[in-house]
C-alpha cells in the first residue's frame, strides 16, 4: 500500500510539474522530487541555465534570475572584452602625452627666464622637471597596463565560468521554489513562454553590444558616453521657473509669507527670552530639575554633565539658541503632525493623497527645502524654522498614523457598544493605545529637527550650526570637533528626558 502511494504521489506531482513547466517536464519532475527530499542544499545541474543563463530565465518567467545574472555576466564579458580589445594604457598614455607637452612649455618659459635673466627661472625649471617625472611616471603606468591585459582576460573568463557555474547549479532550486508558490497561487506564470524568450534576448541585445563598446573601445561616440543635453532648452526652463513661478508667487503672496514669518519670529522670541535671556544658573537648575522629575536620577546627572560641558566650552548661548530653534521647529511639526496623523490614520483616502508627499519631503535632499524656502521668506531664523518643518514633519505623522491604525478593531467595537462616542473614542480610547507610537514620532520628528541645524544655517539661522559651518569653511578641526559634540550632547539630553519620560509612563511610575 506504501509504495502504490508513493507511486500515486509521484505521478501527480510529475502531472503537476509537467502542467508547470510545460517542456521537459521529465527532468524538472525528477530535479524537484530531488530538492523537495533532500535537507539541505540539492545539488543537481541545469546545463540549459548554464549555458543559456539569463535567456533560459526569461524563457522560464525569472525575471529576478534574468536580471541579477545578466548584470552578472555583464560584469564579466566586460573584464573579457578590455583584456581581448581595450586600450588599457589610453587613459595613462593620453595623461603622459599632455603632461609632457605641459613640461615642454614651462621648460621654453624656463629658456626664456633664463635668457633675461628673470629671478623666476629656477623656479620655472623645477615645474617643467616635476611634469616630466609625472609624465613619465604615466607612461610607467599605461605600460604595466597594457601588459596586464592578459590578466584581465583571465580573471573575466574565470568570473564568466564561475558565474556559468552558479547559474547551473541554483537555476532549478530557485525554479522549484517558484514552482511552490504556483501551487499556491496558479496566477503565477508559468511555463515555457517564446514571447518571454524573444524579450529577454532582445534586451540583451540592447545592454550587452553597447555596454562593451562602451568599455572596450580607445575613443567611444560622444552619444554612448553623455546623454543628448540641450542647453538652452535647460537655460529656458530655469529662467521660467525664476521669473514666472517663484518671482510671481513670492510677489503675489507676500502677505501671507509676511505673517507666517512674524508668527514663526514671535514664537522663536519668547523661546529665546525664556532660553537665552534667563540667567545661566536658573535655566541649568530648571533643566536639571525636569530631567529629574521626567526622566529620573541618572538622566538628571548625565543632563547636568551635558550643560556643563556646553558652559565650559562657551557654547551656553548658542545651544540656548539652538534648543530655541529646536523647540520651535518641534512644536509646529507637533502641532500640524499629530492631527494630520490621526486624519491619516482615520481616513484611508486622505493617508493616500498625503503619503506620496510624506514620501516627496523624506527623500528629497535637505538642502533642496532651502531653494523655495529663501525664493519665499527670505534668510534668518523663521526660514531656518520653516525648512527644519518640513525636513522633520513626515515621522511624527506616520507614527502617529500607524498607531491610530494600530488598535484592535475588537476594542473599538466594544467602547461604541457601551455608548462612546466618537470624540471620546479618540481621546480616551484610541490615543492612549496609540501613545506609544505616536511619542515615538515626535521623538524621530525632534532628532531630525536637531540634524537640521548645521544645514538651517546656511541661510542664518545661527546656533551651533554656524559653529560648525565656521569651522567647515576655514577646516578649523577641533572648533568643529568641540561643536559638533556640543550638539550631540544637545540631542542626547533631549532624547533621555524624552524617552524617560515615556518608559517611566509605561511603567505606571
């Protein structure tokens, strides 16, 4: 009974594979009864893979095959093709030619120095001396390579065989994993697509003829090397976005960037006031003093560490300044962040439309905010502000969005059944549940804030930041050093006070 089972068993799982792969279903059935009964690595060898490597997987519907090997092969037809044809030594032979033509004007300048006996004339001898070595030292180079094309054949044809190798040997077990999600999901393609194969050599077509040209050849066409670029029509593109959109904007609503900016100055002056103009020992207690009660014991003493570093360095004012910033920076992103997040977390249509910009403000550079930023408002602080805003939002509203979306569905239920509602659901429902995802938003949100402050500097935002810009621009090492561990400190101080706050409140301290 036993054996006409397993006998049952292969057949169906030979129909099945047959179904699959749609030719040489005979090979892969006994290649995947191999794998499937074999712990560990199977090692069975596709010679079709081997040899035909990424076209056999676009025949086979493989594309993450198709594309890592034929990137792979790439790599090594590449190596083969400059050890066969490639000028190894043009780039050093071309470098040596125009050191040399260099080193024969200054040795003429020299001629000439000395002839009317000009104070110079030593001076221009060494140069053309030091050029010639240099020529002279390409010409080495160009030589050794141009004689070791012959290694660079030999590593090529052995990455090439070595890659053969691993294609044969991995194409059926990765094949025979994807026939096991067919079975779960049949929507998967499979089977022997000619369609499939004629796309994949025409690809290879398109990436392979090229791609060796480009490396093989002494002197490539100018269209292989640098894309097609049209100048003026690039020229005419900036000139229209200066005058008729940030020109036009700027001026049309001056008003409203007016007031956004007294708003952000009037925030950032009480900061200030309360930061900066209060005497060094009041605020160094009273910080103190929080981080004690948010944060406990240790935090209090690594807290006061912190400021005194920062007030033996010097740095007490401008770290004021930059808390300030910070704060401010903190408390709109908070502000704005939150809600936004429990929108988005409410309300799938809007997380929609506003993730792709969440997306847009992570990804783009931080120094691109200060282009529209300036076109807009100007320099100083409220910009500062404004740019570290928009760099430092997107965490705190996809955390808060994220727990918002996180509580259980059950327990919402059962709250509106006992009579919640709506405004109570959220506040005393589902914002606590999602307190701890949100607090980890806003703390991501005031580290970022923070990262902003070297960069918000560059258009005054003043702080630390310009400490470390200063040293940046006259490369003054350990000024910038100093600095750059007075702002560490400043974003540690606030990350202990924050995060102890909050593991002391999942405590029930």
């Amino acid at each position: 009974m036993a054996s006409e089972a397993t006998m049952e068993e292969g057949v169906g799982l030979e129909h099945s594979v047959g179904e699959f792969v749609g030719r040489g279903e005979t090979y892969y059935s006994q290649a995947f009864t191999k794998i499937q009964s074999t712990l560990g690595f199977a090692y069975t060898f596709n010679w079709a893979a081997a040899l035909l490597g990424p076209i056999w997987a676009a025949a086979r519907n493989l594309w993450g095959f198709f594309w890592i090997f034929s990137i792979l092969e790439l790599i090594a037809l590449v190596q083969l093709g400059r050890g066969l044809w490639g000028d190894l030594g043009a780039d050093e032979l071309a470098k040596a030619a125009r050191l040399s033509e260099k080193a024969e004007v200054m040795r003429q300048k020299a001629e000439e120095a000395a002839a009317a006996q000009q104070d110079n004339a030593g001076a221009l001898a060494t140069v053309a001396e030091n050029l010639q070595k240099a020529a002279e030292q390409a010409q080495v180079a160009a030589d050794a390579a141009t004689s070791g094309a012959f290694t660079v054949t030999l590593i090529g044809l052995a990455l090439l065989v070595v890659i053969k190798a691993i294609e044969g040997f991995y194409a059926n077990v990765h094949y025979e994993h994807r026939y096991t999600a067919w079975r779960a999901d049949p929507g998967i393609g499979a089977g022997f697509s000619m369609p499939n194969l004629l796309l994949g050599l025409a690809l290879l077509a398109a990436m392979v003829p090229l791609t060796l040209y480009r490396f093989t050849a002494s002197q490539p066409a100018d269209l292989v090397t640098e894309f097609p670029v049209d100048k003026a029509f690039y020229n005419g593109v900036a000139t229209w976005l200066d005058e008729s959109f940030f020109d036009r904007i700027a001026n049309a609503w001056s008003g409203l960037f007016d007031g956004i900016t007294a708003a952000i100055r009037s925030l950032l002056d009480g900061l200030e006031l309360i930061l900066v103009g209060t005497p060094w020992m009041v605020s160094l207690v009273v910080i103190v003093a929080i981080a004690w009660r948010l944060a406990g014991v240790r935090v209090a003493i690594f807290t006061t560490a912190g400021l005194l570093y920062l007030g033996f360095f010097g740095f007490w004012e401008k770290s004021m300044i930059t808390v300030a910033l910070l704060g401010a920076a903190a408390l709109l992103c908070i502000l704005i962040g939150i809600p936004l997040g429990i929108w988005c977390g409410k309300n799938n249509t809007v997380y929609t439309i506003v993730r792709p910009i969440l997306d847009f403000m992570q990804t783009m550079p931080a120094f691109v905010y200060l282009i529209p930023v300036i076109a807009f408002f100007g320099t100083g602080k409220p910009p500062g502000i404004l740019a570290t805003v928009i760099f430092g939002m997107p965490p705190v509203v996809r955390l808060t969005a994220l727990g918002i979306k996180g509580v259980p569905e059950n327990i919402k239920e059962a709250a509106i059944a006992f009579g919640c509602s709506r405004r109570k659901l959220l506040f005393d429902v589902e914002l606590p549940l999602a307190t701890p995802s949100i607090m980890t938003g806003v703390n991501q949100t005031i580290l970022m804030c923070l990262s902003m402050v070297v960069i918000a500097s560059l258009i005054g935002a003043e702080g630390l930041g310009s400490e470390v810009l200063l040293a940046l621009q006259y490369a003054a090492k350990g000024q910038g050093l100093l600095a750059g561990l007075a702002i560490l400190f400043c974003a540690m101080i606030i990350d202990r006070i924050v995060q102890g706050r909050f593991q002391k409140a999942e405590d029930g301290r």
